[in-house]
C-alpha cells in the first residue's frame, strides 16, 4: 500500500501512531488535524523544577510569535512540562542527548550555566544559539547578547547582583530577543485521587514550612511559625501545612502543637493538588513557591538571601524580609539566625491584608 507519511506535522511521533491517528482513525493524505511545522526550537533548562516552571512563561510568547514551531525541552522533569506547550520534553537521558546532536535546529537558547548544558551548547547543530555555552577553560560564557552578558555578570558578582532590578524572567525573555509583559508560569491542572479534609467555608492558608536542605539561611523558626499558626486559628483562617519528607516530623510537631491540618506528605501531582486548595500560600524561596505563583495562589513570600527584584509575583503577593541588616548574602547558613527577625505578627497582618 502506497501510503501518504507527513513527517513535517507537529502531531507526527514517527514511531508510534499520533494523537490524531488514534483517536479519529485519520491518514496523513486527509488528516483535517495536519499541522505543519515550520521551525525546530531546542530549550534546555534542565533544573531545579522550580527553575524549569518560571522558564515557562518564555512558552507564550514563543508560541505567539512562532504558533508553528516545534519546540524540544531538554530537562530533568518533563514530566511538568504541558504537551500542549512542548511537543517533544524530553530527558536527560543517553539516548536524547545523541537525539538532539543529530537534529539539526533552527533555534537553540540554552539557559543553564551547567557543565553539561554549556557543552551541549557547543555541540549541538542550530542556525541560531541564544543564551550560554563554553569558554576554553570549561566555564559558562555568554553566546555574544548584552543581556546575556549581564545575566552572566550576576551570577559573578554579589555587588552586581543585588543591583540588578529585573526580575528572572525579564531577564530570559531578553535573553531570547523579547520583552515580558507579565506572561504567566503554564502549569497542568493538578490531577489526584486523594481528597482532603479541608473546610473551604473558610479562607485557606496554606504553610510551606522547609527551604530545602542546602539552604538552611532561609528557615524560618519553629515557634514563629507556631505563632502565626495559632494567630491564623484564632482569626477564623483554615490552616493547612505543607512540605515533603524533609519537613514531616516538624510539620507533624506543629499540627499537635497547635491544631493545624497536617495530611502527610505526597508526589508532586498529590502536592499541587493539596495547594490547589489554598487560598494564600506563606513559604520561602522554594519549589512550592513556584507552582503557588503557576496555580494562581495569593502569595507571601520569605526572602532573606537574595535580590528580591528577581521575582515576580503577578500581582498576587508580597515580599518579607527580616529586619536586620545581614550579610547572609547567596549564603547557604546565617551565623545570625536573621530569619528569626522576620516576627510572626508582621506575617499575620500581611497575610489579612491580602486575604481581606
């Protein structure tokens, strides 16, 4: 049978059936779904997963500028990223580093300073390359852009760092060539089969209470968050803790001590769904952070350590810093504790203002 295969379709998989192939039955001859794909662009971002989800804005306005594209991801959590927006995410694995090295892309914007994303950078074949690659030494250098150059000179010096006023995503959308213009985090409508005893007849505030375990700098005290929990009761506010397996046995703690709904800790697709049913969520600079920002949550957010013009919070939230001057600067401890300067009932009213 002599039959019509339209590789250049952004629905083609090459070798399974596309989405259009199973569930309509169509051939490419006649396929009402046929797409065709004008560019190949090539993102690497590869981690943490924070970091690939405020990359996603970048999408929109790819997408709007270039609808025909299709667009490869290179990162350690495709999982997160929306088939809707990428139509190849792909893994870090053996088999698609080889795969990318043989396309031949019309964009590459390489966004990661690594040692295996600049040396992919290097390698890879593409007509035009925005962001980093490798100098003779090993190191991250910028591909030739002013505003590659000064995202790199961020990343060198503390002092050029804390003057910067953009945020990340002004900065990686410069980076590309456009401007940002407050285009969203994209994050998939969270799917579980838990359900969770919360009563929504009442503002939800959701506590992130960890930091990760590099960064203990960014930990806010126990009895602080004590504190407000008991405050929050007390006004009338659901209260519901959040965290993973680092934060059990605290999370734990804090529900005995003062009444606060504790479920357990869960995969991430479990864990946004519990968020998902927050109000306002109050965390520190954290992967929950991010997926708060990309479910739409009210936002209050912990900073002691870095350049608070980085993020970008649509709108929907706050920044707090402690009321101390420290030099904890990018520091992953704080000899002095400064975090402890952050008082609970400056959170309180913060967090009444937004709810309010």
């Amino acid at each position: 049978m002599d039959l019509v295969v339209k590789q250049d379709c952004l629905n083609f998989r090459g070798e399974i059936p596309c989405t259009p192939h199973k569930k309509n039955g169509y051939h490419c001859e006649a396929c009402p779904d046929y797409i065709q794909g004008k560019e190949r662009i090539l993102i690497i971002k590869l981690g943490a997963i924070g970091d690939v989800v405020r990359t996603t804005p970048l999408l929109r306005k790819l997408r709007m500028e270039k609808p025909n594209a299709c667009i490869y991801w290179l990162t350690y959590s495709p999982d997160i990223l929306s088939q809707a927006w990428v139509n190849r995410p792909l893994l870090v694995t053996i088999e698609n580093l080889e795969l990318i090295r043989q396309i031949e892309f019309d964009w590459a914007i390489i966004l990661d300073k690594d040692a295996l994303a600049i040396s992919l950078a290097e390698t890879i074949k593409a007509k035009k390359k925005s962001g980093f690659t490798i100098d003779l030494f090993g190191h991250a250098k910028p591909i030739g852009a002013q505003a590659e150059i000064d995202k790199w000179h961020t990343g060198l010096f503390d002092d050029v760092n804390k003057a910067n006023t953009k945020s990340y995503m002004q900065e990686i959308f410069e980076i590309a060539g456009y401007e940002f213009s407050g285009e969203e985090y994209i994050v998939e409508p969270p799917s579980s089969s838990l359900t969770f005893n919360i009563n929504k007849d009442k503002k939800v505030v959701g506590l992130n209470t960890g930091c990760g375990g590099r960064w203990s700098s960014r930990l806010w005290p126990i009895e602080h968050w004590t504190s407000l929990i008991r405050q929050l009761l007390s006004a009338g506010y659901e209260v519901i803790l959040l965290g993973g397996k680092q934060e059990d046995e605290k999370n734990k703690s804090l529900s005995i001590a003062t009444g606060a709904k504790y479920f357990g800790h869960f995969p991430l697709p479990d864990f946004m769904s519990l968020m998902n049913n927050c109000d306002l969520v109050v965390t520190a600079v954290t992967m929950g952070m991010h997926f708060a920002l990309g479910l739409g949550k009210k936002l209050i957010l912990f900073n002691n350590i870095f350049n608070p013009n980085e993020f970008y919070l649509y709108k929907r939230g706050e920044i707090l810093s402690p009321e101390f001057e420290c030099g904890c600067y990018f520091s992953p401890t704080c000899e002095n504790n400064c975090m402890q300067y952050l008082y609970p009932d400056r959170v309180f009213s913060v967090v009444e203002k937004w709810l309010k």
